[in-house]
C-alpha cells in the first residue's frame, strides 16, 4: 500500500496501530497535529530499547504492527530480541534502488554472505537482488574455502555483505591461488564500518568496485551511495532525521547528530525510531545529479549497544551472561580490530578461590556465541581490571 500524502500515513498509523495511538495521546496531540515531516519533532523518540520493552510486554510486536499477523509473510528475530516482521510487498525493504544505483542488474550472479536464519538481512537483499534480474547464490556466513569455490564455481560478479568478510574470502582465494580465476567486479556492503584504505585495497589489489549503504533490521534501506561515493542518498519510503539525542529536537544544518526514522510502511509503521547512530546531512549537490540531502555515513553511536561483524552487542547481554556463571565475579567486552576484521574478547575477573581453568574459558565463549551470536576469545584477568564499562570499544575509525 502506498500512500498519497503523509497526512494520509500519520491518519493511517494512528487508526492501525494501538502504540502509535498511545504515543499521540501521550503528547497530547492528534493526528491532525502532525501534517507534515516538520512537524514530528513534536512526538517523541522511540528507542531501541523501549521497542524492544514494548514488544516484551505486548508480544510480538508491542502494538506497532498495523496489519493482522495472517497477513505477514515472516517474522524475524534480531538481537535483543526485537521481533521484526516483514509484509507481503515485494522488495519489503526496499533495497532494490540502492542496488541498482550499484550497477547490479541482469546477468550478474551474486553471492549474498549475511546470515539467512533467524535475522533479515540475508533475506532482504535477496528478494532485492531477484527483482533486479539478478541470480543470487544465498551463502550465508562462514564455511570461508568453500565460499570461494563457490564463487570460483559459479562465475560470481557481485558480493553482498560485510566488507571484513569479502577481504577474508579475497585472501583466502590468495592462498587457494585462486584470485586469478575469480569474476567478482562488484561489491556492496553495509552492517560494518568500511575502512577507506579498505576500500582502496579492494579496487586496486582484486579489481572489485565496492559500494555501502546504510539501513536496519526494523527499517529497512535508509542510504546508499552513488557512483560518485561522496555521501549516501537518502531512500524513498523513509523520513530522516538529524537530532539532538538529549532534545529529540532537529540540529543544525550540516552538524553531527542521531540518526532518527520515521518508515512510512503500512503494515509496520514506525514513527521516530531512534537509532543511536550519529550522522550529519550534506546539503550540497551531489556531481551525479541527484536531488536532495545526503548522509556523510555512520560517525559514531550514541547508545549504549555497539556493531561487531555486523550484529549489534548490548551491555545488558553482557551482564546477562556473567550473572550465568557463578565462578565469574566481572566480565567486559572489549572489541578490537585486526586486518580490518572485528575481534571481540571477554575479559573476566574470577570469583574468589575459582581456577581460571580453560575448561571454563570454553563455556564462557560458547554460551557467549548461543547469547550474542559471536564469537569470543576468553581471557581471565586480575581483580579489578573490568570496572563498570561492559563493553569497551578500541577500534579506531
């Protein structure tokens, strides 16, 4: 469903969906209130956490979804857990514009390397893919020598996917000798900070032009670059926000603040979702001839939750985890990066008389990857180290 105006969405989502309701009556306002996208700063902010509180005391969807569950084609769940449903339209998410401006289209065989269970994004640039004429080779995460046969196999142009990923599989075809037999010629990556000399490295070194983009999980396509890579367009079916993450209130032009959205989508419709990503607008005109404002990229974050190979880590999966294991007195997770490949290691202090046993350490980072999905190296360390940051990030960017 699409819709003529947005005071035809705002009037829409008030009458579908009980939270969206709820939070108009809060601020004492009416849909009348908000006719246009200048006027949302009146509403307030909807954060991660908050949706993610809604949807456990409102299950599934905390009272946001505006269509019957019947009329759903899957639910997805991303770390959280947030429950993230997908309608029945086709490319759901969006992604096909962002694809396309990538150069992706007919002919092209492209293998996508995010995960198909339980999280969306192995899905959404699928269907995306297929609606641009596209053959998609659905890998998934991992299995990194068989990918590249696969890729070697099959005669694969394009990656979808983490850019740590897509260099990991470009060495290893190193090690394979392999490169020179390759047909990849086109990137596009997101979820995962790309590095320029990264970038870089990929171009001149294996040939491949790489793109990124920029969305999520609830959302969908937010921004994407042009072939110019001066900035990311903004998507059509999203409003962007730049805000002061304190006031909620727009910045200045051109000034860093929180990335916030408001998804104009009839079965799940969102209204100021904060994301806890820092950006700033670029007003000037892009060389490629596009209208409108851009994003610079992802700048830093704001909340409390970090990005590592591209799945989101809380402080409160930390905690979780230490209060599982009574030999564990502290825990910390410290994310570092390596040959442009994120490492995370759980620093823990033991309880008093506990052996730092690596039986134990064993346990630890496989409950670690059951909880957060990632994998972790354990260390034991002195009393005192962790401190109250539990999650301690030391990638430079």
């Amino acid at each position: 469903m699409s819709f003529l105006s947005f005071q035809e969405f705002i009037r829409y989502a008030y009458e579908r969906a009980p939270a969206i309701r709820e939070r108009f009556d809060r601020a004492g306002l009416r849909p009348e209130d908000v006719s246009s996208p200048a006027d949302l700063p009146r509403l307030p902010l909807l954060r991660k956490t908050e949706l993610g509180e809604r949807q456990q005391a409102e299950p599934p969807f905390g009272g946001f979804l505006a269509a019957p569950v019947s009329h759903l084609r899957r639910i997805f769940v991303s770390p959280g857990p947030i429950y993230d449903p997908q309608g029945r339209e086709e490319d759901y998410w969006r992604w096909e514009e962002a694809l396309s401006t990538a150069g992706f289209g007919p002919g092209d065989i492209v293998q996508v390397t995010f995960s198909y269970h339980l999280t969306p994004a192995g899905f959404m640039f699928d269907e995306a893919l297929q609606k641009l004429g596209c053959v998609v080779v659905p890998a998934g995460v991992g299995n990194t020598e068989l990918q590249v046969k696969v890729m070697r196999d099959l005669g694969v142009t394009g990656y979808v996917g983490v850019p740590s990923f897509l260099y990991s599989l470009l060495k290893k075809a190193e090690e394979m000798n392999l490169v020179g037999e390759l047909k990849l010629r086109r990137a596009w990556v997101t979820a995962e900070y790309l590095a320029p000399e990264l970038r870089e490295l990929l171009r001149s070194k294996y040939d491949v032009e790489v793109f990124q983009g920029y969305g999520t999980a609830d959302v969908g396509c937010v921004a994407y670059e042009c072939p110019v890579k001066q900035g990311m367009h903004l998507a059509q079916g999203v409003i962007v926000e730049i805000v002061d993450p304190d006031t909620g209130q727009p910045v200045g032009e051109g000034e860093v603040g929180e990335v916030v959205l408001t998804l104009m989508d009839a079965t799940y419709p969102l209204l100021r979702l904060a994301t806890g990503d820092l950006s700033a607008f670029i007003t000037e005109p892009c060389p490629c001839g596009r209208p409108g404002r851009r994003l610079a990229g992802v700048l830093g974050r704001t909340a409390a939750g970090v990005k590592v190979r591209g799945l989101f880590l809380y402080p409160h999966q930390v905690k979780a985890l230490a209060q599982e294991f009574p030999e564990i007195k502290a825990l910390r997770a410290v994310v570092t990066q390596h040959d442009f490949k994120d490492e995370l290691t759980l620093e823990a202090e033991l309880a008093e008389g506990v052996e730092p046993k690596e039986e134990l350490a064993e346990r630890l980072a496989a409950r670690a990857k059951e909880v957060m999905r990632l994998r972790s190296r354990v260390v034991f360390v002195p009393p005192g180290t962790v401190g109250e940051e539990l999650i301690c990030d030391r990638r430079s960017r």
